[in-house]
C-alpha cells in the first residue's frame, strides 16, 4: 500500500496537538494526521514557551520535516495562530527541499492583516479568561480546574501575544500551491477582505469558503469527516 500523503496540523493560541486527535479517524485513508505540539505543553510542557514567531517556527521546524521527509506529499493546516504559523513554516519546509503542496488556513485573516477584534493578550487573567470564553476556546473542564486554568493561561497569553503582534514583512516570495481559507460564518475574529488577503500569499489558486459556526467551527462534530476529507482528498488525488 502506498505511502499517504501527510497533513501537518497547526493549533489555535494556547492549543495543542491534542486539538487534532479526532481527526486521525476522520481521516483515515485519505492523509496521515501529523499534529505538531508547540513547546510548552503536551508532550513539550517542560521546554520553555516560544515568545516570537522565529521561536515558534524554529521549535516546529525539526518535527514537520522528519514527517514530511516520509511523506510523498505535504499539506498543512493552521487555526488561528496555527494559520500564520503555518505560512511561515511552509516556507521552511520549502528551504529544506519539502515544498508543501497545500495550505488551509482557518479562522486567521492573512499575515498582512489583524485581526477584526481588540488584542486581548495584555488583559487580566479573568477578563483573558472570558474573552476566550466567548470564542469557545476554553473547555469545560479547564474551567472548573483552577490548576488547569493556570497551566491554560500561561501559554495562551504567550501565543496571543504572537499572534496579535506578526505581521508577514512585506516583498517576501510567495508560495507556489494553492491555499484554502475556511472560516465560521460568526467568527469575529475574521473578515472577508483579511480572508481574501491570504490570496496574496501564493502565485497559485487561493479559494475562501464560509461555514457554519464560530472560532472554533473546525472543531464541531463531523466537520473534519463531511468537509475536511473530501477538500484534501481531492487535493491527495490531484484535483
């Protein structure tokens, strides 16, 4: 049996790969889920937490090439901050010869642009807290730990404080594979004119699709089954 292609997947500010767990099932047989862990948590909880984009890149640049380089192609998958770190990471990949041949960025205006809401990074840990609350991006059982709370805040702070700050210098090459931009119809994070910006970040074809929900619209059931696998199979089989 040949070998499949491999998704390398990119979490929200404060994720980790365990975001991404339900979706080796859904994709079965279609892609190898590859979930990359950002230092400070999971697997990485002992390694201090990345505090620029360089730090971030660099810490996930050694994982996603030992998956790619087995891989007989590459896609990536970013939410969030996960989308900018993804842009950045597909040109690392492309450096060491691994060029991906998609990217699918959600939830994230491109790297040229802000976000649509206040940055909230600087808050207090109550008012941060809610602001997340809002998005749907603090489960339930984090809210009733107040142990886990602290452990969720710390690299949720740290990651917001990246993702409120980048932006993609300008004059950089663009990518050479199409991009695919997905975002939940309530999501205020986005707009159309910053999901339309991510078109200027490749010379091929950059399509911008609308679903139902908010932030965290990847994440409901049956999403990465009903629309996720048909997108990257047809991706995986060159249409």
């Amino acid at each position: 049996m040949p070998e499949l292609p491999v998704l390398l997947c990119l979490p929200h500010a404060g994720g980790a790969a365990s975001a991404f767990r339900r979706w080796e099932t859904a994709l079965d047989g279609v892609v190898r889920v590859v979930a990359l862990e950002p230092p400070g948590r999971g697997a990485r909880r002992a390694e201090p937490l990345a505090t620029s984009m360089g730090e971030l890149v660099s810490a996930l640049r050694g994982p996603a090439i030992a998956a790619a380089r087995l891989a007989p192609r590459i896609s990536l998958l970013g939410h969030s901050l996960g989308a900018l770190v993804a842009r950045e990471l597909a040109d690392a990949l492309a450096g060491a010869g691994l060029a991906p041949g998609l990217v699918i960025a959600c939830g994230r205006n491109g790297p040229s642009e802000p976000n649509a809401t206040e940055p909230i990074a600087g808050l207090s840990d109550e008012a941060l807290l809610e602001s997340v609350v809002a998005l749907g991006g603090v489960p339930p059982e984090v809210r009733s730990e107040p142990g886990l709370l602290t452990l969720f805040t710390e690299p949720l702070r740290a990651d917001l404080a990246i993702a409120e700050s980048w932006r993609r210098p300008p004059g950089m090459a663009p990518l050479r594979c199409p991009i695919r931009v997905l975002q939940g119809e309530d999501d205020p994070v986005v707009t159309p004119a910053g999901s339309a910006a991510w078109a200027a970040e490749t010379t091929a074809a950059c399509a911008v699709s609308t679903h139902a929900g908010s932030h965290f619209f990847l994440h409901a059931s049956g999403f990465a089954g009903a629309t996720l696998r048909p997108l990257i199979a047809g991706w995986a089989h060159g249409r």
